[in-house]
C-alpha cells in the first residue's frame, strides 16, 4: 500500500513522531481544504510542499517509513523518494467528488495489491495505537470505512 506518513523528528520514539507529524499534516490539509481557491490538486500539494518547506524538523515519507520525500518540481507537484537503490519520483493528485450532468461522481482511491486492510498489526492498528485505545477487529473495520467511503477517498 503506498502511503504518506509525516514524522516530527523533534519527538522521541517512532509513536510521538508519527502523532506529531500527521496531527500538522491534518492541520495543513484542512487549511488548504478550506481555502476554497485552491484546486483539488493545490490542496494536496501545498500541503505537502509547506511541511517540506517551512518545518525542517518533519519529514514526508512515501511508500515506508524511511523514504524520505523531497520536492523535484513545486508547479508540477512531482517529487523525489528513495526506494532502496532507486531515486523515484512521485507525482500527487487531488480529485474532488462532482455532480456532472445530474450524476454525482464519487472518486475512490483504491491502494495497489490485494491484502488485506484489516489484518492486525497492520497500518489501521498502528493508527489506533496512536490514538491511545485498544486495537480491535471492529475498530479497523470502522476506521477502513470512514476513511474509504466517508472522507479520504
């Protein structure tokens, strides 16, 4: 599954820079969400690009903890990640829902491979974790949900 993660390095332990760092990047998101001069794509963007730009002590990963994210191009919305050996760009993209023609379009990112989302000790538990709850079968069902079909999509 690819996916951004953002870690404050100012924190000590894995837990409090993951908390730190995706707590500024739902900040940023929603500021730039309601900014509502901004396209789907600047949303996304501008988001990514503050934190890289503006907070030295965060870093953007992609596709795992450890592949730090850097900006190739800010107008293209295309950056850099190390992959292991491989130096690889990634490019980031903002849809909205929207209502053509008297149908309503809803967009729904789904993550590459087939396993299953739900499996304990897997990205949902860690976000549970952080919360400072109990992992269950039912919360990661819930969570799966919302994020999916309510919201992230």
């Amino acid at each position: 599954m690819a996916d951004i993660v953002v870690f404050d390095t100012s924190k000590v332990g894995i837990k409090a820079q993951r908390q730190s760092g995706m707590k500024l990047l739902g900040e940023i998101f929603n500021s730039n969400f309601m900014d509502v001069t901004l396209t789907p794509d600047k949303v996304v963007n501008n988001t990514i690009q503050k934190i890289i730009t503006n907070y030295p002590a965060y870093k953007v990963t992609y596709k795992g903890d450890t592949n730090v994210v850097t900006i190739d191009n800010l107008a293209a919305g295309t950056y850099f990640y190390q992959f292991g050996p491989e130096l690889k760009k990634l490019k980031l993209k903002g849809a909205k829902d929207a209502d053509t023609g008297g149908t309503d379009v809803m967009t729904i990112a789904l993550s590459d491979g087939n396993n299953s989302l739900l499996s304990p000790n897997g990205y949902l538990s860690l976000v549970i974790d952080d919360l400072g709850v109990a992992d269950s079968g039912d919360r990661r069902k819930y969570l799966l949900g919302t994020i999916t079909f309510r919201r992230c999509r």
